[in-house]
C-alpha cells in the first residue's frame, strides 16, 4: 500500500470515486424529492457530506480497490465494487440510526444512494476501460458484425463458442499486434445459432463452415477447443483441411493456465490435438507436501521423460534438485534450461552411470535426497535385443544399485518409471524393465517406500515414432510403418511427468500404479493423420510401406495381464495393481529373484546373449520369446489386448 499511496493514479482514483459518492448522495437527494430538495433536507444533506464521504473512501481503501488496474476492469472487480458499496450503506444507515434515530432523514434516499454509488463508481472504470480499448485498437466504434476488418488483419472463424472461444475472440478484439479480426464462430452446439460473443455471430455448426466462409469472406480458420475428446478434434481438422484455409489451435487449458503459453500462442495443428488427452486433474497440495523445500534426486534428468519431470518438479519450489545422468551433452542441456529458461539455480549435476556403486553412494551421503525419481534405462527394443547384456547391466544391475542406495540412505519415496512393454514381454527390454518392478521385493521391510509407475509410449519421446515419421513426411517419404494392425498406447510428455508425481503422493510401500492410457492407437492411423497435418494425402502425395515387425515387437501393448487386475485410486487416470504388495512376498519367491539376478549378472559380464535370456525367463516367466508375436486373437483376427477393468477398492 506504502508503493500505491505514493503513485499519483492513486490520488486521481480516489478524487474520483470522491466525486461519485458526492453526486451519488445529491442524485439519491434529488429523485427522492422530483428534482427539488426542500431547504431542511438541503442541510442534511450537507451534515452528512463532511462523514459520510471520508468513511465511505476508507471502506474503499479497506477493499483494496484501488490497487487495481481500471484498464483490466473485469466482472471479478465488479463484484468487489458490489461488496464495497454495500458495506458502505451499511455503516451509513448505521450511524444515522446512531446518531438521529432517522428523525428528519428520508430512509429511501439511503437505498438510491447505494444504487447510485454503485452505478457511478462501476461507471468510472467501465468508462476508463473503454477508453484504453479504443485506444488501443485504434477505433471508436466495434463494428457488431464483424464484417468490417482492421487494415492489415486477417480475417478469422473460430472454431468452438465456449469459454476458450470466448476468451479468444476477448483477447484478439483488444490487441489488434495479433494481427486477427475475428468475424464469427462455427459450433457444433445448434443451440448456440444465432447468438453473439462480443459482437460476433455463431454461424452455425461445422457443416455450415463453408457457407461461413464464403459469407465472412474468412481467410483463416483457429480451432479454440481446449478440452475436446479426439474424435472431435480429428473430425473438426479434417473440415478445416478440406477448405483449403490455413488453420491453427489454441494450446491446451492446462497450458495456458500454467503460463506455459497464452492465448496469444497459437500454433499449428500437431499430433497431440489429435489423441484428445483431457488435462490432468493433480491434487498440488498432496504433491507439494512431498516435494516443497525437500531434496529430489532425477536420474536419466536429459531424456525425454526425466527432463520433463525435472521442469515438473521445480514448480513446488524443491530446496535443491540433484540431476543425475551418464550423458554429458543430455545433462548439460538440462542445466541449460533451468537456468536459462526457468530460472532455477538450486540444482546439482552429477556426470555418472548409476551403476558405479562408490558413486551413488557417495551421492546420495552428500545430497541426502527425500524422494527419487528413477527414468535412467535403456527402452529402445531392437537395440537391446542385439545387446541383450546391456539391459541387464543398465536396467537391471544399475536399477538394484540405485536402490540399495536410497534404502541404505533412508530416501522417503522412491519411484521407478516402467512400462507397458513390461506386461508379458516379448523383448529383453521389458523383460528388463519387468524385473526393475520385481527388485522393490527385495526392499519389503525398508523404510524407504518403493513403488513403480507403468504407462506406454509418450509422444516426442527419443525413439519415438512421431519425430521419424515426421522427418520421412518432410523428405518426401514414404512413411514406414511395420504392420498394419500395430496399435500402441500414447500420451504426452507432459501429462506422463505430471501422473508421475501424483502417483508418488499415494503409495504405501510396494505398488505398481498404472496410468490410464485411454484408447490404444493404430499406428498407420497415426502415420495417415500426420501426413494429412502436412497438407498431404496419405498413398497420393505419401506413400505408406509396411515394413514388418521388428525383433521383440508386439502387435500391441498391454498395461496389466489379465490375472493381475486393478484398482482405481482417488485420481482417475491412476490405477494401482491388487496383486503386488511386497510385504507379502514368499521366502522361495525371494530366492528365486536372487539366483536369477545372479545369473543374469554373471550372463551380461560374460556377454552371453542367450545365457542373458535365459536368466531372464527365471526372473520373468511370462517373458516369451518371439520372432514376431505370437498371441491369441478375436474373431478378426486382430489380437485383443487386456481390457483395463477396475475393481471396486
């Protein structure tokens, strides 16, 4: 208040609303009395002036109005103006009862002074902001129909009349550097025809998009639907794509409100817009509770998963965070980021493999970090079916040392990023990664609480195939698909990182959660929308090959087997498996892991490929060895993978 008090738009704020209060009390006056105030009330009113407008300034000060910005005048503000003015006739009608008992006084003056305190005081800052828009589109009158555009502006439909939508036609009509003049909306809404937001018509649903286009004379088309399912975002792309105009999107809700980016931020139509991911609901409070002002530790903090948990992280403002990661260029840009872009300098960088024992050790004895996050792994499937030893060595052996670490340490949480290719593996990756779930046995009665978190593919992730295909789309093609009928589970790098981190709020010690993957994509589904986001046509303009599956590979991934079963949790997109709490694991189930592991170890030092897998299937034996899939199908002939069918908790 010391900063505001010495501003002069503060005095300017408050002689006005003086003036209002003042013409609020005359006008109050001169209604009650037709425009002609007999002498006696002329002399009350006057008595009351000297009080009443210093008490009604301070009940103003008492509500912070003035530490607003009457430019950004918005209902909220109005709201706040509503209180203030009521609680301003409150102590008025309070004191005259006080001091008179109402003698003299005309009590319906006090009812119109509140109206009319609200109605000028609001008009003040309505007028101020009406004032800046003009100013700031350089016009005094909004066209209502929208068919008059600023020179130099393009001409644009928006796609959705909702709250996005809304926000979005707001936002272009008062910053006119973007360069857009919105002349309408289309909606699939038929209620919503004929109505207007801010002066511009709903034209109709989207099979009318070309009659609008053609009426508003349209140049380009934004799609403003921020929380759609991906079936309507496919279908609302592919009618944008088939009139020709250019289109784009705004970003996701949990974007824009987590300033990632802003309505002034849209982009292109990517493939993510097409999977429909809903935004994820986190409990904060939960996730801060664990990560505020505490030590965290990230290994494999430069790949694609660990950056991202890094960045997720930092929002609950950690003490310190301790970036883990065996490639000097991936921890270096990682470093980069956070200084550079977010700001973050209470970090620290250790340039190492997690299976150097003597240096985790060393590690975590300095740093004494409460929660691990474990994304360090090899995940590339044909690569460790070549080299079979190195997922034991990285995946297995480096995921025990970690481990034994944190427990000898007494880490509070600690969370072991897996996989759906763990669930009846056909490869040695998720074999390997089966076997990470399987080592938090040998840590039942520690007092560090183990879990796993199982999910498949992330878009954008390094091996993933949207940047290849991407990459093939650009050069011309074609687009290499390995089987017709590959389906795969997908979500973004964003939302994996963010269920994460609320799976670690929930666990008790032993479980595995699995994140709700929604429904699995067909990947020459995807290979034909990407080609159709390049403004192609797939087998015209992009020819598709199917290449076959590679060594290890599945038709489709599953997230449990059919004999696991699952349990829903408090968040939606997280489930928990009923038939993996560690405490209740047998001696001879522990020594069976330990003679596997053994051999495992002894089989990778030896670079034994088939010893390695052998090893493996003692360790895992569902792990089935396949030269493409061998799995039983539907009637179709399409394999049918386990259904996610949640059990009441």
């Amino acid at each position: 208040m010391r900063i505001a008090l010495r501003t002069a738009n503060f005095y300017i704020m408050m002689c006005v609303d003086l003036l209002c209060f003042a013409a609020a009390l005359y006008a109050a006056y001169m209604l009650r009395f037709d425009f002609s105030i007999p002498y006696l009330h002329v002399e009350r009113m006057k008595g009351l002036l000297p009080w009443v407008l210093p008490m009604k300034l301070a009940v103003f000060v008492v509500f912070s109005m003035y530490r607003g910005m009457w430019r950004y005048t918005s209902l909220r503000d109005s709201i706040l103006l509503l209180r203030a003015a009521s609680v301003q006739s409150l102590l008025v009608i309070a004191g005259v009862a006080y001091l008179t008992g109402f003698a003299g006084y005309s009590r319906a003056v006090f009812g119109m002074d509140f109206l009319l305190t609200f109605l000028f005081t609001g008009g003040a800052r309505l007028g101020i902001r009406i004032l800046f828009s003009l100013r700031e589109t350089g016009r005094f009158w909004l066209p209502m129909t929208g068919r008059t555009a600023r020179k130099g502006a393009r001409r644009v439909i928006i796609i959705g009349a909702g709250r996005a939508g809304e926000r979005l036609v707001s936002e272009l009509n008062r910053d006119v550097s973007l360069g857009y003049f919105p002349v309408g909306f289309v909606d699939n809404n038929p209620a919503l025809k004929g109505r207007t937001i801010h002066g511009r018509p709903v034209m109709g649903t989207l099979d009318r998009l070309p009659e609008a286009i053609v009426s508003t004379r349209a140049e380009e088309l934004l799609i403003a639907l921020t929380e759609a399912s991906s079936e309507q975002v496919r279908h609302i792309v592919q009618a944008c794509s088939e009139t020709g105009l250019p289109c784009k999107i705004l970003p996701p809700m949990n974007e824009i409100l987590d300033f990632k980016r802003g309505i002034k931020n849209m982009r292109e139509v990517n493939y993510l817009d097409l999977l429909g991911r809903s935004p994820v609901e986190l409990d904060t409070g939960a996730i801060s509770r664990y990560l505020q002002g505490k030590c965290i530790l990230v290994t494999g903090c430069g790949g694609s998963i660990g950056s991202e948990l890094v960045r997720q992280i930092i929002r609950y403002a950690p003490a310190r965070l301790v970036l883990v990661d065996a490639s000097e260029f991936n921890l270096y840009k990682i470093q980069m980021d956070l200084e550079h872009v977010h700001g973050f300098h209470d970090y620290v960088a250790v340039l190492g493999n997690i299976r150097d024992a003597h240096l985790m050790r060393t590690t975590f004895a300095a740093h004494k970090p409460e929660a691990v996050f474990h994304a360090a792994a090899y995940k590339h499937v044909p690569m460790l079916e070549r080299n079979p030893w190195q997922a034991v060595q990285n995946n297995i052996l480096g995921t025990q040392t970690l481990m034994q670490a944190a427990h000898d340490a007494g880490v509070q949480r600690f969370v072991v990023v897996s996989t759906d290719k763990a669930v009846r593996p056909t490869n040695v990756m998720g074999a390997s990664k089966r076997v990470t779930e399987l080592l938090m046995r040998r840590f039942s009665g520690s007092s560090t609480r183990f879990m796993a978190v199982r999910f498949g593919n992330v878009v954008g992730s390094s091996g993933s195939v949207v940047p290849l295909f991407l990459d093939q789309i650009a050069r011309g093609g074609p687009v290499t698909v390995t089987h017709p009928e590959v389906t795969r589970y997908f979500m973004s790098i964003a939302e994996a990182a963010q269920l994460i981190l609320q799976a670690g709020t929930m666990a008790q010690g032993g479980e595995i959660f699995v994140l709700d993957m929604g429904v699995p994509v067909k990947i020459a589904d995807m290979a034909k929308d990407l080609i159709r986001l390049a403004g192609l046509e797939p087998e015209v303009d992009i020819p598709i090959v199917f290449t076959g599956l590679r060594e290890g590979e599945k038709l489709y991934e599953e997230l449990i087997t059919a004999d696991e079963g699952v349990v829903r949790t408090e968040h939606d997109k997280i489930m928990v498996l009923r038939c993996c709490d560690s405490a209740q694991i047998s001696e001879s189930a522990l020594q069976t892991l330990e003679q596997g592991l053994q051999q495992a170890v002894q089989a990778a030092q030896a670079h034994d490929g088939a010893a390695v897998r052998r090893a493996l299937h003692v360790l895992v034996p569902e792990y089935t060895e396949v030269e493409h899939t061998h799995t039983e199908t539907g009637a179709s002939g399409v394999p049918e993978p386990a259904a996610l069918r949640p059990e009441p908790a």
